[in-house]
C-alpha cells in the first residue's frame, strides 16, 4: 500500500513538473515570437524592405515580419506625424512592389489590384486603397475602418500624392522616406513632379497638369487650390489664373521605378 502511494506521488509531481516546464516553454516562446517578430526601429525596417525588393534580395522575411507584427508597439512607436508619414509611405510603396513581383497580372484589374484585402498587417486583413485612402487621406469608406483609425495621420498631407508609386508609368518614382528629413523630403518629390509633369502655357492661359491631380483635387481644395498650389511652387505667375488641363494618365506597368 505504502509503495503504491510513493508511486502514485512521484508520478504526480513529475506530471506537476511536466507542466510547469512546459508552461515556461511557452511563455519563452511567447516572449521569443514577440521579440523576433517586432523590429527594433519600424523605420529602418520599412525603408530596409525597400531595399531588399530593389536590390532583388529575398524579402519574404519583412513580408512575414509585416504580418505578424505587435500592432500595439507599432503604434506607440509611430509617435509623431514625421514618423506615421514615413512609414506609411514606405510600407505602401514596398507593398506595392510585392504585389506585382508576386501577381503581376492583377494589376490589368485596377480595382482588384488596390481593393483586394490580402495583406496582412500585425493579423489584420487590408487593402492598397485600405492604405492609401484610409491611412494616408484620412478616409472612412475602406474595408478596415477599425485598423485605418487607429494608424490614420493627424492631418492630410497633400505632397503624398507625388511620393506614392502605385506601379503605373506615370506614377512618382520610389524614394525612402525619412521622419529627419520628411519634409525636404517631401519638397523634392513635389517639385520634381511639378517640373516633369506640369507646363503652363501663357499665351493660351493654360495649365497642363497630371490627370493625378483630377483624381484628388479635393485634397488641393478644388481646381482653385490646385491653381494656388502651383502659384506655391513658382509654375504660374501670382496674377495668373490659366484653365487646367489634365493630361492622359499612362497607366502602362512600370514596376521597380526607383528614384537612384
């Protein structure tokens, strides 16, 4: 009888210890899987992603990172203005890339390409447009309303629209963007697609501009925004006020348009 109790105690405690290490096993996984999964500067990894696909190293490590990522350390780290942009505008300019090295022929579907909410981000579901217009333009009418809120900019930043590469010809070339240096940053990109985009015809009153600014004129406040944009940025004289012209889109696949 004495024996079969010392048994039966020592089979208890080695059941006790089996599960108290097995507990700490999962904790340290735990731990370890949050650890690996989170990088240490969100953005160096965003612009590191970017060179990883331009340089056609394997990037499918910042792909899975991206997905698995601590949503809730992501936000606290994303703690100015300069920071969300920059990273936004990286993560969805290298997104962009992924898509078409991994499904090229999506992007003759446009809606498809920038509706269709397969990418996973800290295990939420969005979309291109999720991104762009929930995100960067502080939209409500996305797929992930929930997710946008919670990561959407304070304010509209209007030179977005000449940083973001959506794969298309006449889409901004890919730069990396910086929260140091954003808003000079943000300066050359807007200048250089005023001067290769954009001409202005005197003797017509004219002003030809990208079809990209039809799009979004909302975001300039109407056409008479868009003329004071331009006055901004030295393209028509102060008491000038031309008809816009918007020019044809060339939505022709260019993909890995990189600025340098």
């Amino acid at each position: 009888m004495k024996k079969n109790r010392a048994s039966f105690l020592t089979l208890f405690f080695s059941l006790l210890l089996v599960v108290f290490c097995s507990l700490k096993c999962t904790e340290s996984k735990a731990e370890l899987s949050e650890s690996e999964v989170y990088p240490s500067n969100p953005i160096d990894f965003s612009q590191r992603m970017l060179l990883y696909i331009k340089s056609e190293l394997p990037y499918q490590a910042y792909s899975d990172t991206l997905q698995q990522i601590n949503l809730k350390k992501l936000h606290e780290e994303l703690n100015s203005p300069e920071k969300k942009l920059a990273f936004w505008l990286n993560i969805y300019n290298a997104l962009v890339q992924v898509r078409l090295i991994e499904s090229p022929t999506l992007f003759e579907k446009k809606e498809a390409f920038f509706k269709h909410n397969d990418i996973v981000i800290g295990g939420s579901k969005l979309s291109l447009d999720d991104i762009e217009n929930g995100v960067l333009r502080l939209k409500t009418t996305v797929s992930n309303s929930f997710f946008t809120q919670k990561f959407k900019l304070d304010s509209l930043e209007n030179r977005i629209h000449f940083t973001l590469n959506c794969g298309a010809t006449s889409c901004p070339a890919i730069a990396y963007y910086d929260p140091e240096k954003l808003d000079q940053q943000l300066e050359e990109a807007t200048q250089f697609y005023i001067k290769t985009n954009c001409t202005y015809n005197p003797d017509q009153n004219q002003v030809m501009v990208s079809e990209l600014f039809s799009w979004f004129k909302d975001d300039f406040n109407g056409e008479g925004g868009i003329i004071k944009f331009l006055k901004n940025y030295g393209l028509i004289p102060e008491n000038d006020f031309p008809e816009i012209v918007y020019t044809k889109y060339d939505w022709g696949v260019k993909p890995a348009n990189f600025n340098g």
